[in-house]
C-alpha cells in the first residue's frame, strides 16, 4: 500500500512513528556523541548545535552551574547563521559571556519546581532579567533544567531571537529528553574535568615539591649561591607561570641597595642598569622586604622606580617575593597579598625589623593572578633561597675564619721562625717540651718541632746559677711556672749550647690557655744574653774604673798625679802592661810612663814620635783623626806607607781633651806580645769597646785635668792675692819697726847732745868733761846704730836690686870668726863667746868674699846674743867635713842656749821682715833683714843657711851653713886643744 492510499489518520500516525524514530535514532545518534567524549566543551558545543536542529529552533545556550551553586555561567550557545546577522552575533558574543542567572532568581526556582521544564512567553517581562532579554533579544524561551541526583547540573534555553513562539510538546519533549542523555554526558565529562584537575593539581604540587627539593638539594650539597638562586627562580618563574623572574639581594654594607644575585641575560641587564635599585625609590620592594610577605605590585600600585620598571619589562603585575626563611612573621596570612596589605603596612614606623636579604621579583606581562597554593610554593621556594643565602654567609663566614685562622697560623709560625728567641711549648698535661723554631733548634741542636719530656730534656741540658751552682729539677723556671702558676720575666741562668759552649740564657714564660682560660701549657721564649751579659760586665768594669779615676783624682794634688792615676787605671782596666801620657802644646811631649824599662821607654817613644810629631808630608792616617779628637788605633793595618814602620806596633791612642781643644794624649801598648825571636804574627787587637772605655777615660782625664789647672791657677791667684796682703802688713810692720828703730837712738842723740850744750854752757870754769865724753860716746854709739840700721836697708835693697856682688878671695873662715868673737865680746857681757874648731887644725880657707862672709858670722853672733836674754854660752864652730874627699867642705855654726825659734817658723825664718812673733822671753828689737841677707849672702857663696831649733826656750838655736873648702895648704896642721860648745 502506496502512503496515498493509507488512511488519514494512519498517515498522520505514520509521519508520527517515524519522526519519532527520527528522533530516537537522532537521540541515539547524539547520546553517542554525548558520550563518545570526555571533553565538556565539545560535549556542550555539539550539545547546542544538535539541539538547535533536533528541536527547530535557531538557537540554544546552555549555563553551567559555578562550583559554589550559587550562579548559572553562561558557557555556550549555538545560533543557526542566518536568524542573525554577523555584526549582531558579534555583539551578542561579547555580551553573552558577561551575564550570569542567580540561581535564586524566581524564574529558576520556577524552573526547578516545574520539573525540570518551563516555558516563558516573554522573558521580557520578567522585571530581574528584562535587561538580560533586551539585550540578548530574548522573547519566548523554553528553559530546560539538566538535574542529576536531585540537583540541577546546567540550564539549557531555547529561543527564537526576537520572536514570540509557542513550544510545542514535541519541542518540549524533545529538549527534555536531550536535556536528560546531556545531562549524564555533562556530569561525566564534569567529573573527568574535576579528576583533570585534581591530576592537574596533584602535578602542580609534585612539580613544585620537585622544586623545592631541587633547590634545598643544591642547597645542602654546598652549591654555590648564584646557582641555587637561579634554580629557585627559574622554578618559581615555570610554576607560577610568570614571564621571567630575577633573584636580588640587598648589598652587603649598603643595606637599601638591591643588586641582581644571578646570571640574567644582557637584556635583563640593560634595563636594570637604567632603573634606580634603592628601596629608598622602590617603595612595593621595600614594603615587602620588611614585612617579610610577598607582594603583588600592579601598574596601579608601582611607585617612583617601580613605574620604570613595569614600563621597561612592559608588565602587567610584579610578585615580589621576600627571601624569607620560616613561616610569616606576625602570623602574617600569606593568601591575602595585594593592596589591602599595601595599605595596612605602609606605616613604616609600625613594622618589625624584619632582616630579608633580598627578594625574587616575577614578571607578569598578562593578567594572571597567582593563586594561594602558588603563593605557599614561592614561601617555600624562598625559605630555601633564605637558607642557602644564611648557609653561604655562615660557609663565608667560615670560609673567612679558616683563611684567618690558617693565615694566623701561618703568620705565628713565620713569626716564630723568625725570631731571635728560641721558642718552646711545654703542655701542661705530659709535660712535654716541643721545640717550636729554628732558633731553639739551632742552640740546642734538636730538630726544629721535635719534643721531649721536660725532665729528659734537663738531664740532657742542665742549667746552672750565674755563679755556677746546678738549679734543681723543681727549681727550673718552666717547671716552677708549670707547678707554681708563677711567672717567669726575663729569668737569667748558664746553660750550653749544642757545641758545648757555655751561654748566659734569659727566659720568659707566658701561661698558654684554653677557650675557658685554663692554664694548658707555656710558651717559654729563650734568649741568649750572653753578649749583654759580658756587655754588662764591661760596662760594670767601666764604670769601676771611672769611680777610682774619680777617687784617685780627688786624693791627688797635682796633674802629674792624676795622670799617673789615670794610666794606671786604663792600664788595668783594658789588660795593658805599658803606657804613656802625653801632654800637648803644639807638639805632644811624654809627661809620664808605666811598664817600660828606661831602655824600652826611650825606644819606644822614639817610634811613637814618627807620628807623634810628624814631619811635614808623613802624617798619618790616625794622627789626623787623634788630633779630630777621636780615639784611634795605630798599628799596620791602619797604615798604608811602604816599608810599614809599625809592623810590631798595637797601640791604642785616645785624646785627652777638653772643650774641642786637646791636653794631652793616653797611649796603651799590647804589642809587648811581639819579640824578636818571635816573626811578626796577628796581635790580639782591642776591640771597639776598648777604644769607648778608652776614650771615656781619657774624656774624664781632660776634665780633670782640665778642672786641677783651674784650681791651681786659683790657688795661685789666692796665693798671690795673699802674698799681697802680706806683703802689704810687711810694710806697715816695716813702717812702724823702722819708725820704732829709728825713734830710740834719734832720742837719745837728741837727748844727750843737749846734755851735753847744757853741761858745756854749765862748765865754763868747771871740770865737766867726763860728761861731755859720756854724751858724746853716746850720741857716738846710737849714731853707729842707726848707721847699722841704714847699711842693712841699702844691703837688703842691693840684694832686691841685684846690685850686690861679691869680691872673692882666699878667704880664712876661722880668722873672721875669732874676729867677730872678739868685736862681740866687748858688747856681750852676761855671754860667753867662743869659736870652736876641729881637733885637726887646718886653716878654714874658702874661696869668698871676706867682707861678706864676716857680715854673715857677725849677724848670726848678734842674733845669737839678742835672743839670748838671759846670757848664755854663744860658739861659732868650724868643722871641716872629709865624706867627699874631692869635694872637701867646711861647716859653720853658730849656736846659742837662747829663746829658741819654733819649727813652724823655720820655713819662713828667711823672708824679708820676718819676726818670729812673741819670741819667747825676748823683747829683742829688729827690723826682719838679718837673716835675709844673710841667706842671701851665703846662696851668693853657692850654699844655703839652714837653722835647727827645738822652738824650747833654752835649748837655744843652731845656725849652719857649709861651703867648699879649699885643698888644703902645705903648712904645718897645728894642733889645737878641742873647745866644743858645753851642755
Ligand atoms: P831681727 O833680729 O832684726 O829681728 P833677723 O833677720 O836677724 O831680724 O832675725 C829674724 C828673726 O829670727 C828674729 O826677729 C828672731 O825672732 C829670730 N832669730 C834670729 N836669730 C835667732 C836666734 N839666735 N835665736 C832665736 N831667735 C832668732
């Protein structure tokens, strides 16, 4: 049967069966492509289009439900081309996407309680979503909810834009039963979408773990900071899909500026070098590195630099993330970055110190957000950053304190070798010593950092007091510092060194100690002072020698003295056995010697005196620099003439000086040491500190020299200004002892000659002569006195004067003398005169000035019998002495029992004027010339008059004075009885 003949109704039930196995093969058809895929976006997109066809309408949207279920999100649509035109769907496009249906909206609560299904003649008319249909131009729209256990999944509408239509049931039924097959489609590929992400997530968080481990491994493995930093930011940069990131620390000692902390390529570079890098003008960079919290800086947000920056990179955002090690300060919440925060901590006053090193900033050149998981990984990325900075400075640190405990090391042992002092370690616990430089090494012939046990080591190398005694074990220095916890400073013994020779040794020990200064040991310096200690010794020597110079000097009188002194002290003093001193005054003349024979002496002046005094042309080279004022060496080796003359000659030659002008010279002999049997060798030559002592010995010999001429040109001067004084109270004496003398017998002249006028002028017719004669024998005798008075002047100013001279003759000492026995005996009543001479006689014959010689015998009587007032015996003795027969002599005395002349006034008894004064028992009157002619008389003979006298009165005085007797005459020797002078 042909479709025409079917009935009417078959027809129509026909066309019905098969539009609806149409649609249940199209339905299948799109259950299948539901189904047949995973991806929602297909699902959805084949969703609307299949709709579109299978339902007759021209267009479909279908709205997913937000994950909160709070909001239906337009997702896609599906328009047949030709209902709109493209300018039309465009814009429907852009605002399709925009608008969103509450799920509270009463149309969709509607919905949901109509079972899924709902028509709406006008959606214009629904005043919540009037705009939403005007402007999408949505009239009639059949709303289809996609439910799944009870709630809704989606919401497909179906519309014919701009057009009121009615739904059929058809249609109704059909986007129903699409809705049902999509709904199970949806809700798979939801589900596929949900465990998409999970996956997605679960890779994110082993991604970033990977990271983080990454990074912490390179961290512990000590790599090197610019790599973990660049690792750590390329992580970072991947993860949080920023464009670039770039690691910046803030440099070490300027504390506000960033500096780039890993490789970056040359762009990079450029644009860094054109922006400020100081927090001062990074105001975001600043905040977050000391709030310690990330920070998303938007264009809006950038300041100052920041602005430059965002220009340079051409960003939308900025993550700065603070290179922070632990969880956020404060408690800070780390999901919440961005202005608010901004605005909470820009209060710079309110924020903690936070110490950040640096930060890693992140590019962004779109809009994207990082989300709080992202933030979680860039702390933790950080933290690791923060570990690896604190790690490198500490391994820095360490780094800095090896080199500087190596170089200390290093330096204390160049510091130890290189010391004089020998240096040893004795430790506390073992009491061992280790030998810790060359130079102890060297002294005690051990290898350099050898050790031994402290006892070994003293029984091996004892030590001794500097006078010799052995120091006991526990007396030693190191080990009293060991037990006692004594210091030792500068410790002096006697030891010796590897070759056995004996050394003076100073030692110093210094407590070695611990962290906790607990004593573990000593570092003992030695020194060997054995040079100072000799130096010392010299030294001591020196100075002994200065101190008896200076004694001997203030004991002596004279130059001659002290400079004896002086030789004899420098020659001691520096082992010499022979010497000299010289004086200078235009040539230097020998003053004194010691050690010469008179041979040797002479000899040896001799050559000395070849540079001594040198002729014009042959100085010397030492003889310039002895008269420059240096102390000098003359031997060979000083001496370039050829042939040398002082081969044999060591002498050592020092100025004696004082103001730059030289006094004299000292000259030290050793060459004794050569003789003539033996060759000429090497001398043992003075060392130049025999030439200090030397020359500080002859410094000190010009000084007191020096200061002995000053004292004796004063004592001259005193003396002379004394001798003045004298001199001057000699002539007031003189005055009054002349006006005395001459007063007496003028007064009795005058007296008696008048006497005698009166008695003649009385006498005329008288018998008055034997008056007269007494007056005139008077006057006579007083006038002889005074005549005597006035000779002894004129004898006295002859002998001044140089005028007196003798007459010499064969003169007969003997004869003058009786004479002057007999011309005194007259005058001398209460005294006995005698002239006494030898048994033998022989004539006393002298060659000599008779008148003279009478003079003296005469002169020396009178004194005899004026200072013996109370009478006594008065002898003149002529004695012939025979102890020289060629040089025959004859001694005369005179001596008397008188007064007596004390011995201190012998000295003097001789000078003109001179009085003993008080001359005991005598008022004996004299002018003081008496003896001084007479001395003066006998010198003329070629002799000298001496006196001895007790100074007792009584025991009286002897006058003696010898001259050469003439050989004797050929007459008879007469023999006379013996007179000597009685007790
Ligand atoms: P004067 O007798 O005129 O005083 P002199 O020169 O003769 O002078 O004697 C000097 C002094 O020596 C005397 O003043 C006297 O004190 C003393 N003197 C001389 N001769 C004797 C003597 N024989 N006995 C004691 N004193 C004497």
């Amino acid at each position: 049967m042909s479709e025409k003949d079917r009935p009417r109704t078959d027809r129509a039930e026909h066309a019905r069966l098969q539009k609806a196995l149409r649609e249940s093969v199209i339905l299948r058809e799109l259950a299948d492509i539901l189904n047949s895929s995973l991806d929602l976006e297909h699902i959805l997109q084949e969703l609307v289009k299949r709709t579109t066809e299978l339902c007759e309408v021209p267009r479909c949207a279908f709205w997913q439900l937000e994950e909160a279920g709070e909001r239906l999100l337009p997702t896609t649509y599906y328009l047949a081309s030709s209902v709109l035109s493209s300018k039309k769907r465009k814009a429907a496009d852009a605002i399709w996407y925009r608008g969103h249906l509450s799920i509270s909206n009463p149309i969709i609560t509607g919905l949901l309680d109509e079972g899924g299904v709902l028509t709406v003649e006008d959606l214009r008319a629904e005043p919540t979503l009037k705009h939403f249909a005007e402007t999408f131009q949505v009239v009639s729209v059949l709303l289809i909810a996609l439910m799944r256990d009870g709630r809704p999944v989606g919401l497909m509408s179906l519309d014919y834009p701009g057009q009121f239509h009615a739904f059929s049931q058809e249609q109704q039924q059909l986007a129903r039963a699409i809705g049902q097959q999509a709904t199970i489609a949806i809700h798979n590929a939801y589900l596929y979408q949900q465990a998409q992400v999970q996956q997605q997530r679960a890779e994110h968080l082993i991604e970033r773990a990977q990271a983080v481990y990454q990074v912490a491994m390179r961290v512990n493995s000590g790599e090197e900071l610019p790599v973990v930093l660049k690792l750590a930011t390329d992580h970072l940069a991947h993860s949080l899909n920023a464009s670039a990131g770039i690691a910046m620390l803030l440099a070490p000692g300027e504390a506000e500026l960033l500096q780039p902390a890993c490789t970056l390529s040359q762009e990079m570079h450029e644009h860094l070098d054109a922006i400020g890098l100081s927090l001062d003008d990074l105001p975001n960079f600043w905040l977050a590195i000391h709030t310690g919290l990330p920070l998303l800086v938007t264009a809006e947000l950038a300041q100052d630099q920041e602005v430059e920056w965002f220009h340079r990179f051409g960003l939308k955002y900025m993550l700065l993330v603070p290179l922070m090690g632990g969880s956020p300060p404060g408690g800070a919440n780390w999901d919440l970055p961005g202005t608010s925060r901004i605005l909470r901590y820009t209060q710079k006053e309110s924020l903690l110190d936070i110490h950040c090193p640096g930060l890693i900033v992140l590019h962004y050149t779109r809009r994207r957000k990082p989300t709080s998981g992202e933030y979680a990984f860039a702390q933790d990325i950080a933290a690791q950053c923060a570990l690896a900075i604190e790690k490198a400075r500490l391994l820095a640190e360490a780094r800095e304190a090896a080199i500087l405990a190596t170089e200390r090391a290093s330096t204390l042992d160049a510091v130890f070798q290189a010391m004089s002092e020998g240096i040893t370690v004795v430790t506390s616990s073992d009491e061992q010593v280790s030998f810790s430089n060359h130079a102890v090494a060297r002294f005690l012939g051990v290898p350099v950092y050898s050790r031994l046990p402290l006892k070994t080591f003293l029984e091996e190398h004892p030590a001794y007091t500097l006078d010799g005694h052995l120091i006991p074990f526990e007396d030693f220095p190191v080990v009293r510092a060991l037990h006692s916890k004594v210091q030792i400073r500068g410790e002096r013994f006697l030891t010796a060194r590897a070759d056995g020779t004996p050394r003076v040794v100073e030692l110093t020990a210094t407590p070695l100690r611990d962290s906790e200064m607990r004593q573990i040991g000593l570092v003992c310096a030695i020194r060997d002072v054995t040079v100072q200690v000799q130096a010392e010794q010299r030294v001591r020597v020196a100075l002994d020698t200065f101190l008896h110079i200076a004694e001997a000097v203030s004991h002596s009188k004279g130059i001659h003295e002290i400079l004896h002194s002086v030789l004899a002290e420098a020659l001691k003093t520096l082992n010499c056995a022979r010497g000299t001193v010289h004086l200078y005054q235009q040539s230097f003349e020998p003053l004194l010697s010691l050690g010469f024979t008179p041979d040797e002496e002479a000899r040896w002046l001799q050559q000395q005196d070849l540079w001594l005094n040198p002729r014009t042309g042959q100085e010397y080279g030492f003889f310039a620099q002895l008269m420059s004022g240096q102390a000098t060496l003359v031997s060979a080796d000083h001496c370039p003439v050829q042939p040398n003359p002082f081969t044999n000659t060591l002498v050592l030659a020092a100025p004696i000086k004082h103001n730059q002008s030289i006094l004299g010279l000292i000259l030290l002999d050793r060459s004794t040491a050569v003789t003539q049997a033996r060759p000429p060798q090497r001398l043992s030559g003075f060392t130049n500190w025999d030439l200090t002592i030397i020359s500080g010995i002859a410094q000190l010999a010009g000084a007191v020299l020096e200061q002995t001429r000053w004292q004796q040109e004063a004592n001259e001067a005193r003396a002379s200004a004394a001798a003045m004084r004298e001199a001057n109270a000699m002539k007031n004496e003189f005055l009054a002892i002349t006006a005395h003398e001459f007063r007496n017998p003028l007064t009795v002249i005058l007296a008696r000659s008048q006497s005698a006028i009166k008695t003649l002028q009385r006498a005329k017719g008288s018998n008055s002569l034997p008056a007269i004669e007494e007056h005139l024998s008077i006057i006579s005798a007083q006038g002889k006195q005074l005549n005597n008075i006035v000779t002894t002047f004129l004898d006295a100013a002859r002998i001044n004067q140089g005028q007196l001279s003798l007459k010499t003759e064969v003169t007969d000492l003997e004869q003058i003398a009786r004479q002057v026995v007999e011309e005194q005996s007259v005058l001398a009543e209460q005294h006995s005169l005698q002239c006494i001479t030898d048994e033998i006689h022989q004539p006393y014959l002298v060659m000599g000035d008779r008148a003279c010689l009478h003079q003296v015998i005469a002169n020396l009587v009178e004194n005899a019998i004026k200072y013996s007032p109370h009478g006594g015996p008065v002898a003149i003795s002529l004695h012939r002495c025979r102890e020289n027969p060629q040089a025959e002599t004859i001694e005369v005395c005179v001596e008397d029992k008188g007064v007596g002349i004390p011995p201190e006034a012998h000295e003097r008894l001789f000078e003109r004027f001179y009085r003993v004064p008080q001359t005991g028992g005598s008022d004996a009157r004299g002018v003081g010339l008496g003896l001084y002619i007479v001395s003066h008389l006998v010198a003329m003979h070629g002799s000298q008059i001496r006196v001895e006298s007790s100074g007792v009165p009584g025991e009286g005085s002897r006058f003696i004075f010898t001259l050469p007797a003439l050989p004797e005459p050929s007459f008879d020797k007469l023999t006379r009885p013996e007179t000597r002078l009685s007790e």
